[in-house]
C-alpha cells in the first residue's frame, strides 16, 4: 500500500476518452503510439510506476484540455509483444486533481498534481452501507437483457460491494462525461447512486420518465 508521502509531485497523464481507472481496480491497456511507449519506458524507471489516466475535456474551446480530475494507477503487469506494443495493467492507486501541465520537449503530456482530498483512496476498501443488493442485481439484469449482455452471475452476486460497483462503473459503456462523473463521486455510496441513476436512464431510453421500480 503506498502512503501520501510516497506520491510524485509531476505523472505522465494518459488522456484517453471513456477509459475509467478507479482505486484499487484494475485496467488493462493496450498501448501502442510511441509516445506512449516512451511514457511507460519512462514509468518503469521510476520507484512509483505510475500513469495518470485523464479524460480529454470536450467543454473546453481547445481540444487538448484535460479535465481536472484523473486517478493515478501503478504498472502492476507488463508485457511487449513480437511487434514493440505493450500489453499492461494499472492498477488504481489514488485520485488527483491536476495543477497545471508542463511544457517540455517530452512527446508525452505531464502534469504537477496535488493528492490533497483523496485520502481515502489510499486507506481499505470503502462499504456503502446504503447497498440493497437484490434491488440492484434486479436493475442489472434488466440493464443486461436490454443490452443483450452476457456476463457470471454468480461472481457478481459474491463480489464485494467496491469491487462491484467499481467494476461495473469501469467496463459499462456510458459517455466520457458520465465516466468522469463516476470518478469524481466523493465516496461509494455516491458513486453507486450515480451508477444506479445511468442505468435507470439507459432503461428508459434517454429520457426524463419517471424512474423505473
């Protein structure tokens, strides 16, 4: 477990539209730009290994903003394909909110970060003591079917309540600004009301009904 104390001041940022990282999950990524490549080549050489995972602002009048809030994960696994791509996996470490990005000659973007406000994401899993997990599978099976869906029930049904609502919040396919609204959830009772709220909008095809039982 890393400490306040041990989080750099500067991380590479990835900004990559729809690709959600939380604390303690797990994201898989196929990276294959070179400046990426540089950016975990440079990573690997530090003690931390971390990448910041950044949504790209589509509000701001310049394409390149970023949004102020990304989460920084750890290089946890890590290999290269025959052809030079890297097959990785980071893992969530802490939420961060970005200073100011810095100029240089580095072909990847980096950013001056501050930790402050996120100390939770360093402590142990969050529990939402609000979680009615039979309403919430009832919800979720229905989300599934109108997708067409598959997925293991059972594995979700004894999963953790972190574990489920932050896995879900990552792999389910909602818009870049609905993602950044799940990361910026303060805690997990939040970020699970949030969760609910998406899906029971998906359900009702995009629009303002009144919310389904």
């Amino acid at each position: 477990m890393m400490h306040p104390a041990d989080l750099p001041d500067t991380v590479p940022v990835f900004p990559l539209p729809g690709a959600l990282l939380l604390p303690r999950s797990r994201l898989p990524l196929h990276i294959f730009e070179p400046r990426y490549l540089q950016m975990l080549d440079d990573a690997l050489k530090t003690p931390e290994r971390l990448v910041g995972m950044v949504q790209p602002n589509p509000c701001q009048n310049n394409g390149d903003n970023l949004h102020l809030i990304g989460c920084a994960g750890r290089v946890t696994q890590f290999s290269e394909t025959e052809d030079g791509r890297y097959l990785i996996t980071l893992t969530g470490i802490s939420r961060f909110r970005i200073r100011a990005e810095l100029d240089g000659f580095c072909p990847y973007r980096r950013c001056t970060v501050s930790w402050d406000g996120f100390d939770r994401d360093l402590g142990k899993p969050e529990a939402d003591n609000g979680f009615d997990r039979k309403r919430f599978m009832r919800l979720l099976e229905r989300f599934f079917a109108s997708r067409h869906l598959s997925t293991d029930w059972e594995t979700l049904k004894d999963a953790d309540e972190e574990l489920l609502v932050n896995s879900l919040s990552m792999l389910l396919d909602f818009d870049p600004e609905d993602k950044q609204a799940l990361l910026e959830a303060p805690c997990l009772k939040t970020r699970r009301e949030t969760l609910v709220m998406l899906i029971e909008f998906a359900l009702r095809g995009g629009s303002n009904e009144e919310t389904l039982q």
